[in-house]
C-alpha cells in the first residue's frame, strides 16, 4: 500500500512540474524598439561647473550649456544657453605607476524650446581654452541642415558632412568644424576621449567644447 502511494504522489509531482512549465513558458513579450539616429551634427557649447578626473566618478551627471542659437532641421530653437546634460563614462586621476589621467563624458539630453529634452548621443569634438572675451559671436550655421540635424558634421568623421560652412564665419571655438584640443597645454583628445600627462584632467569654467550628437529618435 505504501508503494502505492509512492508512485502516486511521484506522478502527481510529475505533473505539477509539468504544469508549471507550461504556464510559465507563454509567449515572449515584445522587446522595446532600439533608438535610432533620426538626425547628428555639432555645436559649440561652454562649460559652466569645472570637469575634475580627480573628483568625478563614473555614472556622476554633468552639465554644459550651448554657447550660441541654432534651428533644429524641422525648426525648433535651440536658444543660447539651453542645458546639454549627461554621465561621466570614465574618469581616472594619475596615480603612480600610471602614464596619464584621462576623463570621457557622454551627453545624454538637449533642453530645446518650449520646455522639452531631446535624447541624443552626444560626444567631445573639439576643446578650447576660454576666450579672453567672454562675448560668443553667432554660431556658424543659425539654421542647421534638413538633411541631418544640427550642426556640422565633420568629414574627418566616417558619415560624412552635413552642412556646409565657411571658415571665415566664425572662431574656431564656435565653428563646428572644429576638432581637437586647441590652447591648452598637456591635453590630447581622441574619438571624445579627453588624455593628459597630468595628475588630472580639468575642464575649468568658461573652456568651450564643440560637442558632436546623434539625436535619437
């Protein structure tokens, strides 16, 4: 009678296992779309709290603010002054044994007109040191081109150029053309990577940055 009962109670078990598996393997819920590229460019934008290797670290929020007005290709506006914000992707001060500090931050959001954000993707392009005029001349390109959003986009970057601007229309701190570290010492930047011989890499108020972005849609 035992054995049974054994047997018994092993197919009942048998089958709740059974049925468990089956209620619990139902269809796959639908994954979220990835965001895509819906335009890209760049702009100059001003650093208004100091970026420190020494004191941030990876995940902290930054911010900068664009350093003139522009349109968005359907013709949103872009005022002087709007909050670019994003992370600290890494962050490293020089310690002994180490050859340089380094710094990489990625932008995340754009404020735009009528207080909406736009998601972007955005990375360092270009730095400069501050200008000893503080007054920031018009943006090289006010209105920025249908074909891929704001800005210009290099054509030392694989997917080609977007707008074309001239030269001579304004100082490289604003020309979004611009690449690479120009007047300060000891700092090398490579695909938005900031480098430095130093003990730390420091973006202090007022250095201007041209910030290269994907706007993701």
């Amino acid at each position: 009678m035992n054995r049974v009962s054994s047997v018994a109670l092993a197919v009942l078990l048998a089958g709740l296992v059974c049925f468990g598996q089956t209620a619990s393997s139902g269809p796959t819920p639908p994954q979220a779309a990835t965001p895509k590229a819906i335009g890209h460019g760049a702009f100059p934008v001003k650093v208004t709290k100091t970026l420190d290797s020494n004191k941030l670290r990876e995940g902290d929020g930054i911010e900068v603010e664009t350093a003139g007005s522009f349109k968005l290709a359907d013709g949103t506006l872009v005022a002087k002054g709007s909050k670019l914000t994003g992370h600290v992707a890494a962050s490293k001060a020089r310690a002994k044994g180490d050859s340089e500090s380094e710094l990489t931050v990625v932008f995340d959001k754009l404020n735009v007109a009528n207080g909406k954000q736009l998601v972007v993707k955005g990375s360092i392009q270009a730095v400069f040191a501050p200008p000893p005029d503080e007054t920031d001349p018009a943006v090289a390109a006010s209105t920025m081109s249908k074909a891929g959003g704001p800005g210009y986009q290099p054509s030392v970057i694989k997917s080609g150029s977007n707008l074309e601007v001239s030269d001579t229309v304004a100082p490289p701190f604003m020309n979004p053309k611009s690449v690479g570290v120009q007047g300060i010492h000891d700092l090398q930047l490579s695909d938005g990577v900031l480098r430095s011989k130093g003990k730390q890499v420091k973006l202090g108020n007022g250095v201007r940055m041209i910030v290269h972005v994907d706007i993701m849609g």
